[in-house]
C-alpha cells in the first residue's frame, strides 16, 4: 500500500521536493485496483482511477487525489472596468498559469490587493492538518495572516426573510420539501414571514432521505437556487435568495409600506379632505383613520364605522379575520365584509370611504347611500394618487437567505493547536470571520456561531458531504502577533505570493485552478481591511 501521489505542486520557497509528502496525512492511501481513500470527510470513499466521489468535489485523476473545484480569490483590481476585460480571458487556469498570465498584464505583482477565499480551497475533516491556506498579507502596513479553509458544517441552518404579508402557515408550522420535514414556520417579523429550515436534527436526526432532502435543499438555497416548499396547513412557496417569494403559483410583488395603523399615521395629512374615513385592512393591525390618533390630531369627525374584530387601541383593531393570500394578509375578497352596520346616530348619507390594503395592492371607494349603505364608485383621481403612494413606498419583496453555521468544534484546530484561543481572540474582537470574503455576524455567548447573507458570497459557494452535511467556506484575518499568540500554525504560514504560486500546502486533495472575481458582491468591505483590527 502506497501512500497518494504528490500532485507535482511544490511546497513553500525553499522546501524540499518531498515537502508535501513530508506534510500530508498518512491517511489518504492508494488502495488496491488504483482506488485512492479520501479523507476529506468522514465517509472517506475508495475513488477509482477518473471517478469522483460522493459528494462530486474530490476525484481520482491519474492517481492523484484532487479537488475539482477552483479556489476563488478576490481581487480588487478586476472592479475596474478595463481590467474586467482584460481578466475575463483567464477563465479557471492553473493556479500557475493565471498567476503568470496576471503578473504579465499587471507589471506588479498579482498577490497585490487579492483575498484567497475557502471558495473550493479543500479541508480535511475532522481538520486533523492545518487549514489549507494559512496566507501572510501586509494592510496598511500591519503583518496580517488569513487562515482559509472549507467548513464541514454538521450544525448549521438557513434563517429564510420572506417580504409578504399573504398568509404563509401557522406560526410552528412544519415545512416541507419534496414531502419530507426540512424546517418550520417561525415568528413573523415586521413585512415579512420567517422560516427556519435545515438544523441538526434535520439532517442527522431523522431518516436518511430526511437528512439527504435537508442538505440538498440547503445547498440550492445557498447556492441561490429555487426551492419550493410546503407549509403544513399553509401555502406552497418557491423560494430563492434574491428574488421575489412564489405563494401558490403568483409572485409576490410588494413589502407592505407598515401595519395598518402605521399607514394611517403615515398617509393621515395626505386623505384629509379626500375622505371622510379610511380603513387599511392588515392581518395584524386594521387601521381606521377617524378613531386614529393621527386622525384626532387632524380633528376628523367620527364617521360611525364599526369595525369586526377585537379592538386594541382606539383606530387599530386585530383579527379582522383569517390570515389567507387577499386583502392584506387577511382571506377577504371583500372589504366590506370586516363592517358592521354603521352606527346611525352618527353616519351621514354621502360619507365617503376608502378601503386599501397595507400595499396599496387592494383599493376600493365607497359613498354611502341614504340607507347609510355603503355602494362603490369610481376612486377619485387625488385619492388614487394616494393610494398609488403606498404603492410606491412599498419595497421589491424579496426572499433573504442567512447562513448560520457553528465554527466552534473541530474547524478550530485547522487554525490552532489551542482552540479555545482563537473562539476568545473573536469574542475579543481581534479576528474578522468572513465567508468567502463576505462580513459574517458572529453570535454572542458561547462557541463560534456565525450567520452570513448567501448573496454576499461568490455563487456556487456551498457543498454538501453525505454525512450528511454543508460545506461552507470560512476565512479568519488578524495581526499575525495575534496569530501567533493564540497558538497558531506559524510553520504552515506562507507569503500570498506563494499561496497563490503553489495553491494549498497539502497535496492531497488540494484544488489546481483558480476563479478570480471581483469583490465588489454585496458591496462587501475589503476582508483585509475590515475593523477591528486596524480600525
Ligand atoms: S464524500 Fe467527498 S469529501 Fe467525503 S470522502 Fe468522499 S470524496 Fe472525500
């Protein structure tokens, strides 16, 4: 038994020929029939001569065991429109041969203002060797090391913003994806409802396709992929980061302008003497401009309207009626069907009535008639205008996928011989944590627990590993002090120009091309240059 083929990269400046083989784990063998093992990931397949494994990101290529996918580097030169052009003709090259191509055209060198990313960078796991890319860097004049490596992430889930006010399931709701439970309903926030999807306990606490279904799902999520999910007593969506929510089949168009009561506090000035009442109908707060307090302060005569539903304060009433895809998040077609009878001792044949919905989506003009009844008519073009302003204050919706994965475990001694060290260094605010060069919030309390918006990252940024699990890539930037106060692997730190030479120090598994992009995804700030640590 022999162990992997080097892949013919050199090690840092000045190793010795056998330097990767000196380095690289003992684990990745040359099994018999030309299989090699990878052990990337737990499952650790027996790859045969020009087969892939199981998750498609490592294969055996003429003995040698690679990563298929590029590493993505950023580089801040490509934001300028000329060089755009002049880098889209290196395409996914050899790291060596886009390195030389680059320093040709630049006359500089090509590590200047270049982020390597864990974008296709490998890993092992559990993270038995030093992280893949461990790149010494110089910003604004202080030694920086950023430690780059692929997360296995068995813990983690996506936190899903859907910019809507139709009526999605109850609240604790399980959802659903090609039948089988990936997530639930959480709180609904203000415009828009939540999903939790993915977790632990989806993708190794149930049954296999349980956890195959999950990961699948999370990865198109994160990748910027459509999923369409069920809600259990509530309505089928597609979701896709980016890009407007589908609820049963029609695709949302507006984020409410604010609750019912907030639209007639906002509008309150511009329907006075347009209309003798408004109603804006909302699941959640129903607003009714002559009890409203911004209708007191108008001196807005009481118009007689009784309202269904339970009164909180004067002019905002809750459940109307059922929450459902009509007017304003409720089940109602009909406006009218949320009134009473008008109180007669104060209506007024001739009042005149508006009812809208929080997006302005649902309008309707109503003049009462001598039976205090009230009958529709044509919507005065002024209070059309009106209307057609709630419109137009109302947002794109938009479907919003977050990350959240736990760095806290094994990832930590990629980057450390003392874990512990670098989860306080981040708490301390001495590492910024990015993924694949965008800004990630890193959760208080205990652990290393993360969340990052999957439009910030480049595409194609998640993988999966049928343990089943996500990969995720993770960068940690500090002062090289620092790094090598919190235990780092100092010995593995290597000059961004070499990095970029000889791609990862390992060579087994190590990815052999590169993708350049721009950074300017999000408007993320430069990773480098990033408070804390030279702010
Ligand atoms: S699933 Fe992928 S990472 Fe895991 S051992 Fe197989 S090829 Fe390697």
């Amino acid at each position: 038994m022999t162990h992997t083929q080097s892949d013919g990269l050199p090690g840092p400046e000045g190793a010795s020929p056998n330097w990767g083989m000196e380095h690289a784990s003992l684990r990745n063998e040359q099994m018999a029939g030309n299989k090699i093992e990878c052990n990337a990931c737990p499952v650790l397949c027996q790859i045969s001569k020009g087969r892939a494994g199981a998750c498609d990101r490592y294969a055996n290529r003429d003995g040698l065991l690679v990563r298929l996918d590029p590493v993505v580097v950023l580089q801040q030169s490509l934001l300028q429109k000329d060089t755009h052009i002049q880098d889209s003709k290196l395409g996914e090259l050899s790291l060596r041969e886009a390195t030389q191509i680059k320093a040709q055209d630049h006359e500089a060198t090509p590590s200047h203002g270049v982020f390597v990313t864990g974008v296709g960078s490998s890993t092992t796991y559990p993270d038995y060797k030093p992280a893949p890319f461990i790149v010494a860097s110089q910003s604004r004049g202080v030694d920086m090391v950023t430690v780059v490596t692929e997360g296995i992430f068995s813990y983690c889930s996506l936190k899903v913003k859907i910019d809507t006010d139709r009526y999605l399931g109850p609240e604790q709701a399980a959802v659903r994806c090609q039948g089988e439970v990936v997530g639930h309903v959480t709180t609904a926030e203000y415009g828009s409802q939540m999903f939790s999807l993915g977790g632990v306990h989806h993708l190794t606490g149930g049954s296999k396709k349980e956890g195959r279904i999950t990961m699948n799902m999370m990865q198109a999520l994160g990748n910027r992929d459509a999923v369409e999910v069920q809600v259990e007593g509530g309505s089928t969506v597609v979701l896709q980061a980016g890009q407007a929510p589908i609820v049963n089949g029609v695709k949302e168009q507006r984020m409410r302008v604010g609750c019912g009561s907030a639209a007639i506090g906002i509008f309150a000035q511009q329907w006075l003497g347009l209309c003798d009442e408004v109603v804006v109908v909302d699941d959640h707060i129903t607003g009714v401009l002559s009890e409203h307090q911004a209708g007191k302060c108008l001196h807005i005569r009481p118009s007689g309207i009784q309202i269904k539903g339970r009164k909180s304060t004067p002019g905002r009433y809750f459940q109307v009626a059922n929450p459902g895809t009509g007017w304003g998040g409720t089940d109602i077609e009909d406006p009218l069907s949320i009134l009473d009878a008008w109180d007669a001792d104060v209506a007024r044949p001739g009042l005149r009535l508006l009812m809208t919905s929080t997006t302005g989506e649902h309008a309707a003009w109503y003049v009462l008639d001598e039976q205090l009844q009230a009958q529709e008519a044509t919507m005065p073009e002024a209070v059309r205008q009106v209307v057609d302003r709630i419109g137009e204050n109302c947002e794109p919706s938009m479907v919003s996928v977050l990350f959240l994965g736990g760095a806290g475990g094994s990832l930590r001694a990629g980057i450390t011989d003392n874990p512990v060290l670098l989860t306080r260094a981040i708490k301390r605010a001495l590492v910024n944590v990015t993924c694949g060069g965008a800004p990630s919030y890193v959760w208080p309390g205990g652990g290393i627990t993360i969340m990052v918006d999957v439009l910030r990252m480049p595409r194609g940024s998640f993988g999966t590993v049928p343990t089943p699990a996500i990969v995720a890539p993770i960068e940690f930037t500090m002062r090289l002090s620092d790094y090598k106060a919190l235990g780092g692997h100092m010995g593995y730190v290597r000059s961004l120009d070499d990095s970029l030479r000889h791609g990862a120090w390992h060579t087994d598994g190590a990815p052999t091309q590169v993708r350049w992009e721009a950074p300017s995804i999000g408007d993320n700030p430069w990773p480098l240059d990033s408070p804390p640590m030279l702010g």
